[in-house]
C-alpha cells in the first residue's frame, strides 16, 4: 500500500509541474517600452509619425495607458494614411485579450473605411502585423513591417 501510495504522490507532483508549464506565460522581456520602441524606430522610416499622448492613445485605442506598465503609440498626421506602430508592455501575468481585440476592431474599421477609394493605404492595412511576445504586443501599418518585426524579435 505504501508503494502506491508514494507513486500517486509522484504522479500527482509531475501533473502539477506539467500543468504549471503549460499554463505559465512565455517570460517576460526585462526591457522598457522606451528601449523596446527605440531600437524598432531606429531601423525603419516614422516621418510623418507623431508619438501620441495618454489621452489620444484611449481616444485612438479606447485603451487606458494607466493599466499597462508602458505603452508607445506612434501615428500618422495624415487622414489618408494609415501608416502606425504600436508597442504595448503588460504588467506581469496580465491578460492581453482586452488590448489585441481593441486593436483588431481598429484594424478591421480601418479596412472598412479605406477599402473602397483607397486602394494603397487599404493593401498597406491587409499587411499589418499584430502578435503578443516577451509580455509585449507588437502592431505596425508600416512600408517596412518586417524590418520593424525583427527588430522587435532581436531586442527582446
């Protein structure tokens, strides 16, 4: 009975171990948001980008920078184009459901708007990139989206 007994324990060690792995988020970035957005704007081309205030951002975004631990949101001046980069850090095991569905609602607006008489700026919107690493998330509308990516990846 003994043996059984110490078996089911370490079985149930193991399950627990494996459960935490698997719900643990991926590890988090030590870096800054400053850091972060620095090394991404000094490989592709922001002119005619303006970095956007806390106010603007839940006016943009209809997200709270308060509930973030930093967020950099750059966008065009221009009404017609639809060029911007957004680089949002969670506070530690935070959720970034609420911050990925606002952003695809303005994505998905965005395509709306721009699809019938904009055809450049609305094939520039079909190619945006939007993913969640490091406890980031990372959303650009840019020429160079790739450039931007990898310098996201490599900084992190």
């Amino acid at each position: 009975m003994k043996k059984y007994r110490i078996a089911e324990i370490i079985c149930i060690v193991i399950l627990l171990v494996f459960i935490g792995i698997l719900s643990a988020d991926e590890t988090a970035s030590d870096k800054t948001v400053k850091e972060v957005a620095g090394a991404v704007i000094s490989d592709v081309d922001i002119k005619g980008l303006s970095k956007q205030n806390e106010m603007q951002i839940k006016k943009e975004l209809s997200i709270s920078a308060k509930d973030y631990d930093g967020i950099y949101f750059v966008k065009s001046d221009e009404v017609m184009d639809v060029r911007e980069l957004l680089i949002i850090k969670l506070k530690d095991n935070q959720s970034s459901d609420d911050a990925i569905k606002k952003i695809e609602k303005r994505i998905k607006d965005k395509q709306t708007l721009f699809e019938g008489y904009a055809p450049e700026q609305s094939a520039m919107l079909k190619n945006y990139v939007l993913k969640q690493e490091a406890g980031f998330i990372f959303y650009c509308v840019l020429e160079e989206n790739e450039t931007a990516v990898s310098a996201f990846n490599k900084i992190l």
